[in-house]
C-alpha cells in the first residue's frame, strides 16, 4: 500500500470531503422530478463530460497501456456501480431518507465479508461482532418500515443492494486504481457505469430528457457535489487506504444526510430508525476498532 506521505492531499483529509459533499446526495436526488434510472445515469454521465473535459489526454494515455484484463476488472467496477446507484436511488422512491442512507451505509460489513475472498486479509473477532451488531441494526429499521408499509421494506432491501454493491466495486476496483492515476480511473469508472445506466434507462422504457430547467440544475448539482467531488475524493483516497478504511468513513454520511434531509426535506426519521441506525454506527465503531488492532 502507498504510504500516506507519498500523497499529494492527505488521504484522510480527502474523506472528510467526500463525506461532506456526499452527504448532499440524497437531498439532490429527493428535489429532481426524474425516474431513478434517469437520474442515475445523468449522474454518472454529466460528471464523465466535465471531468472528460480537464483530463481526456490524459485519460486516453493511461487508458492505452491497460491490459484486457485490467479492462475487464474497469467493466466490472464500471457494472457494480451503476446498479448501487440504480438500486440505492430507487430505494429513495420508496424508503424514507434517513432508513436509506444508514443501509446503504453498512458497505463496511460487506467488505470485510468479501474481503477474504478476493484478497489475503483475515476477518478479526471483533469484526464479526460489529458485523452482528449491526444487522440487529438494520432489522430494526426493516421492522419499523414493515409496520409503516411493503414498500418501505422493499426501500430497505434495495438501499442495502446498493451497499452490497458498492462494497464490490471498492474491492474490485482498488486493484485497478493502483495502476491509474485518479482521472482516468474515475473518468473510465464513472464512464462505464454511465454506459450500463444507458442501457438500463433505455430497457425501462423512460426518458432521458423532457424535465423541467429546474430537475436539470438538480442533475448537475448532482454531478458537480456528491459525484464529482463526493466519489472522487473516496476513490482518490483508495489508492493510499483500504478499501476496509474508506468503506467505514462512508458512515459520516449517514449522520449528514439525515440531518440535511430532516432540515431541507422535512423528513423527521422515526424512532425506530434512529434506534436501529444508532446500533449500525455502533457496529461500524467496532469494525474501526477491529481494523486497527
């Protein structure tokens, strides 16, 4: 792994960023009158063309000496983001923001039990522990929302679809992004998973356009904030930490999206879920615990 003194920016400083401006994400999301699809592959595609813009030469130099099974390792991190999105923003369709975010936010549980799999690391006691602490958690919350309605739950297994997911591409792509530098690497990765969305709107049978200006800004927003800023500053620190590390600052979006959502949206969470989302930040306190002993 990169010593943290070899970067640029320091890694850590870099998930508090990307933990601020991700926090917006689900705000955004809630305030653009588009189909989930649709918003996620403008997402992927608008931050893909801005980004494109400063870095296309150099993206195309990199891009040139990967080999066809970095390419293939670049589809899959590219496929396995663009279902966390397809599936964590349809979850806010149908879930309140507050249950969605605290689900789609126990990426860290899948990545220490995927870890193992796909790499040398081994899963510490206390892990599992935080592992099983945490998914009380999560079943108080799908016990609230199963009171409150089916569609709810459905939110709630498509919010944790997409923390599943996320996970995945956090393993896979770590590899590749020690071998390209952070623009072409999230250029090609918000690139692809642009593609696959492409093909998921177009199998839905929605529209790409025929919003209003205002769902648009949304959009962009969207891009500029949480994917542009947000995504890149969590895969600029994947090449100096873990995918373990930056897994678990993704929790810190938890506590501010609630919060922007409660203030902004008017989405009080519920008790329950604040119960429930208390013993899945306890869980993820245990997994940093663990990850440093």
């Amino acid at each position: 792994m990169t010593p943290h003194a070899a970067a640029p920016f320091p890694p850590r400083l870099a998930l508090g960023v990307a933990i601020a401006a991700v926090s917006t994400s689900a705000v955004f999301i809630r305030l653009a009158d588009a189909p989930p699809l649709v918003v996620a592959f403008w997402r992927c595609a608008l931050a893909t063309a801005l980004l494109a813009l400063f870095m296309g030469r150099q993206c195309w130099r990199e891009w040139r000496a990967l080999t066809r099974r970095d390419l293939a390792v670049l589809a899959a991190a590219g496929l396995a983001l663009a279902v966390h999105f397809a599936a964590w923003i349809t979850s806010l369709s149908y879930t309140s923001v507050a249950s969605s975010i605290v689900l789609v936010n126990t990426t860290p549980l899948w990545v220490a039990l995927a870890a193992p799999l796909v790499t040398t690391d081994r899963v510490q006691p206390l892990t599992w522990v935080a592992i099983g602490v945490a998914v009380v958690g999560c079943a108080i919350i799908g016990a609230g929302d199963f009171e409150l309605s089916g569609d709810a739950l459905l939110g709630d297994g498509l919010a944790l679809l997409g923390a599943i997911l996320c996970a995945t591409f956090m393993l896979v792509g770590r590899r590749l992004r020690q071998t390209l530098s952070l623009g072409p690497y999230v250029v090609g990765l918000y690139g692809v998973a642009a593609l696959f969305l492409f093909v998921f709107v177009l199998s839905s049978g929605a529209s790409l356009t025929g919003y209003s200006a205002s769902t648009f800004g949304w959009l962009v927003g969207l891009a500029l904030v949480p994917q542009v800023l947000g995504h890149s500053s969590y895969n600029y620190a994947l090449r100096y930490v873990s995918a373990a590390l930056t897994s678990i600052a993704t929790l810190g979006e938890s506590v501010g999206a609630t919060l922007l959502a409660w203030w902004i949206l008017g989405d009080e969470p519920s008790a329950q879920t604040l119960l429930g989302g208390a013993l899945v930040l306890v869980g993820m306190a245990l997994a940093v615990r663990a990850e440093r002993t």
